[in-house]
C-alpha cells in the first residue's frame, strides 16, 4: 500500500513541466523588471527633458520682461504683460497657468489659473547670490517654476510663474516602441526555453545535469536582456541627444527671430553693435552651447561670443559639422539671406552627458540582472529538490532534507525577498523625514531627517540581541516569523504616518522585525551548518542580503516616483509574504530537524549577564568583537554611509556616480563573498582570513590620503568590499570554533556579534564626521584607517590562532 501511494505521487509530479513553467515564470519576472526599471528612468529622462526645456523658454519670456525693467519700466506698471503670456502659452502647449506676480505675491497678469505662489517666492528668496536662478517644484506629475525678476541684480521685485502639466509618457512613441521591443524579446527567449527544454534537455537529462542544466535558461534570460538594454541604452542616448538639439534649437530661434527684427530696420549686418552681449547670455543660458558667430551671407565670421563675451574673429571653428545649428537672417520674411548665426555645441560636454545617460541605463540592467540571478539561483534550488530521492507517505511526511553544506542557498532567497521589501523605502527616508517637518525643519533639520534611521538602527540592535536568545531556546523559526509579523506591522504604521514622531516610532518597529528577522536567519545557519561549511552559507547569505537590498532601493525609488511614499511601504508590507512563504516552505523541513552544529547544551538556556560579561572579556571573542567586527563596521558605513557622498560631491561628481560606486560594492559581496567564504572553510587558519581583510580594507582607507579623486575613492570602495569577502564568512566560523561561544550557545554568541556589528554602523558615521570637522575628509578617512589597521594588528598578536582556545 506504501510502495503504491509513492507510485501514485511519482505519477502525478511532472518535473520537466514544472521546472519549464517555473523557467518561464522567472522569465517573465525578470523581464518585467528590467522593463519597469527602464521605462521609469525613461520615464524620468523625459520630465528632467521638459523641464529643462520650458525653463529655457520661460527665461525667455523673463528676460524680455527683464530688459524692459532695465530700461526704467515698473514692473507695476508694465504693460503687455499679457501678450507676452499669450505667447509663452502658444510655445508651451502644456501649460495649465501662468502669472507675472510682485514680491508680496499679487497678480499683475495671468493667464489660466493663477499658482499660488508664496512658496516659489520664498524659495527665491532663500537663494544666495545673484537672484538668476529658477526655482521648479514637483507636485505629483506637474511641474512648478518661478523665475526671478529682480533690481540691479540685487533685490526681487517679482517672478514669472509657471504651472505645467507635461505630456506623459504614456502618449509618448517612445513607450510604446520600448514595450514592443520588451514583448518580442521575452516571446522570443520563452520560445528558445521551450524548444529546448522538449528537444535538447529531456527529463533524463534535467535529472542528471546537476548546475549544468541551469546554462541554458541562464544564457537566454542573459540574452533577452541583454538585446532589451542595447535597444534601451540606444533609446536614452538618442532622446538625450535630440532634446539637446532641440533646446539649442528653439534658444537659437529666438534670437534669430530678434536679429531679424534689427535687420528690418535697415542696419546691416556687419554695422551691427553690441551684438554680443545677447549672444553672451543665450551662451549662459544652455551650458552645452561652446561658441556663437554671427557670419555674413558669404560665411565670413563677424562676430564670435561664448559665455564669458566677445571672442577673436580667428577663433577655431567646429570641426564637427553635427554639433553646429545655422539660422538665417532675413530682413523681412520672405527677403534674401543677409547672414547667419550659428550655435556650436561642446562636443565634449555633449559626450559626457551621452555617457551619463549610458551608465543610467547600464545601471538599470545591473539592478535587474543581480534580482533576475537571484530568481535563478531559487529555481535551481527547486530543481534539485524536485530531482532529488525522497520518500513521501500518504501523510505527507517527507523524510531526507537538502545538502547540508547547501544550507545558505536555502536561506538565501527568504534572506533576498526579505530584504528586496525592507529596502524599498531606502532611497527616499530622509526625504520623506523632512517632508514631515513643518517649513521644511529649519536649521538642524538635517540631524532631524536622520532620527528615524539611527532609531530604527538601535531597535535592531537590541532584537538582534534577543532573538540569539529565541534561537537557542525554542528554535530559528520563532524570531523570523515573529520579525516578518513586526516588520510589517511597521511597515504599515509608515504608510500611515502623519508627523516626524509617528515616522520615529514606525521606524522603531521596523527595526525590532528587521533585526529579528535579520539574526534569525542567520541563527539558522549557525545551527543547522556543519563546521566545515559555516563560511561559505554565512557568505551565501549576505550575498543574497546584498542583493535583496541592492534591487530593492531601486525598485523603491521607482515606485516612489510613479505612487508617492504611502504606496511604497504598503507595497513594501504585501511583498514581506514572500519571504513567510519561504520559511514556510524552503525552510520549513528543518524546524525539527537535529542541530548540524550540536554545540548547544541543555543548560546554556539558564546562562546570565555574568557569562555574557565572561563572553566579552575574553582574548578570542572579545578581541574578535574590538579588534575586527566593530572596527569595520565603523570603516563601513563610515565611508559607505557618510564619507563617501560629501568626498565625491567635493570632486564635482553626480548623485548617480555615487549609487554607481555603492554598487561596485553590492556586486563583490553578492558574487565574490560566497567564493573566498569556501576558501576560508578550506584554510585550516580561519584567522589568517580574518586579517586578511582588515589589512585590506584598512589600506583602501589609507590611500585616500595619498591619492583622490573619484577613481580613488572607487579603489577605496572596492578594497573595503573585498575586505567583507575576505572576513565575513570567516569570522562566523572562527567565532563558532570557540570553547567559550559553545559553552554560551551558537546562536546567542552569533547575536552578540551581530549586536556589535550594528553597533560600529551606528558609531562609523559620529567618528568620521567628528574626524572631518577637525582633520578634514581625507585625513578623517586616513585616521580611520590607521584605526582600523592597529586593531588588526591587534587581533593578530593577541587573540589564539587555533579556533578552540579560552
């Protein structure tokens, strides 16, 4: 009867289809994501294009206003305001409203509904400097803009006001030809998959391939995307470049249209005088444009002008006809050719903004690619499982459980989805913080804004510390249901929040689930691991941390800008079952299983703050803990957190290079991590690996003092992620070798280094900012790093070699 029920759940298990359906659904997965991702950037590229382009065209309106001031005409008391409205409403057909209004915020004109404005003013006014400068604002998908109008460049007498509604991208082609692109490149790979998974990969040989049989589906899911994001990297390099034209072009025609109404007074074009001067400010108006000339209709140049004014007529011409526009010059409409202006653009500065939009887009499919790997590395999981031996009874027991040096890969996805929904709001807290404050918080808003992270930080800290305990005690399982339950309760209070206090105590619970959740996980490993593989499922699972957090943040900051902040943490709250339903199914064969480990005595349950004290004031754990764990965790977010925006804003660098940087070092621990964690389980000195890192990323902080720059600090950022490599899978395993961390228990041990490793992140960014204050930023980074260097040396003078030491 028992040799029946197997035959019958045998019969109904169809490997192939299921493993060809589960191919095709992480497919689909990770297409969709990369399409999102892309058509969000998309999507953004073309606001941050029509913004920048009906600000040129407001300035223009604006400086007419301007010149008229500067003659002596009142603002009070202007007239045509009007007109000139009118027209800026024909150029932009997007506008919903526009208004010229004083300092004090009354109308003298407007067109539409007037925007209330008191706001725009103050932003103005809180400008420094000369008052040259538009101040735009955000609401939703419209778009803000005031533009000064000041006296003598000193005062603020009014502002042009705007309200645009830009056209979506929605009635845009370019949407549509990216989801066709998108459509007939995921048809096309769910084609080749099934082709050959009927006649290339039968079931015999699904079984027996091992990692083999994962090629295929991986070379075409690379495929796919890979054709998807060489059509969307020529997409955002052939929008940006056209918008440029265009702004140049329409700045261009506006003053060809003001030339011609001086040659209809009868002047010619080489009698002209102070010509220059307007052709000096379009130059400042649009950075990209190098040179202007105003040539003769037999191409002689008379007279040349950038930004800082006249030139020598000699001056070199383009020598790249593309990135010259040529305007004629007609004394009446339909008159012959008198003379010609031409707008040479920078080429240089042309080439760098291609580039820029390149590694936006490239930064998209890295996102998509690390979450689509991640997709396939839980199906190979399934894979094995479903070809593996198991007994099955009509009960459904099922006796036989995974590898047990594979014990990481089974925690790695939950350890993924978990994080993939923790770092959804990552990208916009602090910002969401301030909206919160009333006018914005003032002076000290900045130490305001990051309350609710370092609360969140020191919560996790503290459950960190108690579910060491509840893994010990009644097993891995309680402390990351309970964290998930916490964690979305959290979650939720966000969406809710209505001042700073309720983000604090919303971010207080997020933080007791994350750091329950988080060191649950991980108490897993440490009991179910055998010692020989500790290092390299330790390392298993903070890749997928990494990677969990990396595509999170993006996705999060997608979303953010298409739903608002609400929307995101309710999402982020659904998506928290995801990783439930792993612990409820790829993990949960283990919750009875015996303990791989077995170095958790029966008594260890009654141990006190005594032997936590004992614990700490030893030469092993102690001086792991001061001299490797906490001495990183400060050199990590220190420089990751803190320094490494304010030393790349200090070398001219983009918001994007710095997330470019951050990655470089998500990717080393997601791929390189798990390789060094099995060669440390390989070494027979676990501490040899240990100062390995702390060599390593002590001296990627020291060379920031000897070289700069944003190479530089990407070495530094690189060196720092190997040092994580080198050290973090052989901490966990000399850590666990130890007499005394057995006598205490695994997990409760785990926990505590755990608790000091956020306890560094929490000290990393007050040492380096005092540091910074008194030394500077290359010099608080170098003492850093010396910090860091003695406390490995440290380590490897004092603390034991062999792991089983008192």
């Amino acid at each position: 009867m028992k040799n029946q029920t197997v035959h019958k759940v045998a019969a109904r298990r169809r490997p192939a289809r299921d493993i060809l359906l589960a191919c095709m659904l992480v497919l689909l997965l990770a297409q969709g994501l990369i399409g999102a991702l892309s058509l969000s950037a998309l999507n953004r590229l073309v606001a941050d294009n029509t913004a920048e382009r009906v600000e040129l065209m407001a300035r223009q309106t604006s400086d007419h206003i301007q010149t008229g001031m500067d003659l002596g005409k009142p603002l009070a008391q202007f007239f045509g305001l009007a007109g000139l409205l009118d027209a800026l409403q024909a150029r932009i057909p997007d506008m919903r409203g526009a208004s010229v209004v004083l300092a004090d915020g009354r109308v003298l004109a407007a067109m539409g509904t007037p925007l209330p404005s008191e706001a725009l003013l103050e932003g103005l006014r809180s400008k420094t400097g000369r008052l040259s400068g538009a101040v735009q604002r955000r609401v939703g998908d419209a778009l803000q803009l005031a533009l000064p109008l000041d006296q003598d460049d000193s005062a603020l007498i009014g502002a042009l006001v705007l309200d645009v509604q830009p056209q979506g991208l929605r009635q845009n082609a370019l949407l549509a030809d990216n989801l066709g692109v998108l459509a007939v490149t995921t048809a096309g790979a769910a084609l080749l998959l099934l082709l050959i998974f009927r006649y290339v990969l039968p079931l015999h040989q699904l079984a027996a391939a091992g990692k083999a049989r994962m090629a295929a589906p991986l070379l075409i899911l690379l495929l796919a995307q890979g054709v998807y994001a060489a059509y969307t990297i020529q997409t955002f390099r052939d929008t940006w470049v056209g918008v440029t034209h265009e702004n140049a072009r329409l700045l261009g025609e506006g003053l060809q249209r003001d030339l011609n109404r001086v040659l209809g007074y009868g002047i010619a074009p080489d009698r002209l005088r102070g010509v220059e001067r307007p052709m000096a400010r379009l130059a400042r108006s649009f950075p990209l444009i190098s040179v202007l000339r105003l040539q003769d209709a037999q191409g002689e140049v008379l007279v040349q002008a950038d930004a800082r004014g006249a030139l020598a007529q000699q001056a070199t011409r383009s020598d790249d006809p593309g990135n010259e526009l040529s305007f004629p010059l007609r004394a009446k409409p339909d008159g012959p050719v008198l003379a010609s202006l031409v707008l040479v653009l920078d080429k240089d500065s042309i080439a760098a903004g291609v580039r820029a939009r390149i590694m936006d887009a490239a930064t998209v499919v890295v996102v998509a690619l690390v979450a689509a790997i991640e997709l396939l590395l839980l199906l190979t999981l399934l894979m094995d499982r479903a070809f593996s031996v198991r007994q099955q009874t009509a009960e459904g027991d099922i006796s036989g459980l995974d590898d047990p040096s594979r014990v990481g890969q089974v925690v790695r996805p939950v350890m993924f989805g978990f994080l993939f929904a923790m770092a959804l709001p990552l990208s916009f807290l602090p910002i969401f913080a301030r909206a919160l404050l009333p006018d914005g918080g003032g002076a000290g808003a900045e130490l305001l804004m990051a309350v609710p992270i370092a609360v969140e930080m020191g919560c996790g800290l503290l459950t960190a510390l108690l579910a060491g305990r509840l893994t010990d005690r009644r097993g891995w399982q309680t402390p990351v249901l309970a964290g998930l339950m916490v964690s979305v309760l959290g979650n939720l209070a966000c969406a809710g929040v209505g001042s700073l206090t309720g983000l604090i105590v919303a971010r207080a619970l997020v933080g007791l689930g994350y750091g329950l959740t988080w060191m649950g996980l991980q108490g897993f490993i440490v009991t179910r691991s055998p010692a020989a593989y500790r290092g390299r499922n330790m390392a298993t699972v903070i890749a997928g941390l990494f990677a969990g957090h990396l595509s999170g943040a993006a996705v999060g900051a997608m979303l953010m800008q298409q739903l608002g902040f609400d929307s995101v943490f309710l999402i982020g709250a659904g998506l928290l079952c995801l990783p439930a339903i792993g612990v409820l199914t790829l993990m949960w064969p283990y919750r009875r299983a015996g303990n791989a480990t077995a170095i958790v005595p029966a008594a260890s349950s009654s141990r006190s703050w005594a032997k936590l004290r004992q614990l700490l004031f030893t030469r092993d754990f102690g001086l792991l803990l001061m001299g490797c764990v906490i001495p990183f965790s400060i050199a990590q977010v220190g420089l990751l957190t803190y320094a490494l925006p304010l030393y790349m804003e200090a070398y001219g660098a983009t918001a994007g290079s710095v997330g470019r940087i951050l990655m470089l070092y998500g990717l080393f621990v997601i791929y390189v991590g798990p390789y060094t964690g099995r060669l440390a389980d390989h070494s027979g000195s676990k501490k040899s690996w240990i100062v390995a890192g702390g060599v390593i990323g002590s001296v990627g902080l020291l060379s920031l003092y000897f070289a700069s720059g944003i190479w530089a600090a990407a070495v530094a950022v690189v060196l720092l992620a190997l040092a994580s490599c080198f050290a973090g899978g052989a901490q966990t395993a000399y850590m666990l070798g130890l007499n005394r961390v057995q006598d205490y228990g695994a997990a409760g041990a785990t926990s505590v280094m755990r608790a000091a490793d956020k306890f560094g992140q929490m000290l990393g960014p007050l040492m380096v900012g005092g540091l910074f204050a008194s030394v500077g930023i290359s010099g608080g980074l170098a003492i850093t790093g010396g910090v860091y260097l003695a406390a490995t040396l440290a380590f490897l003078v004092f603390a034991p070699r062999a792991a089983h030491a008192r």
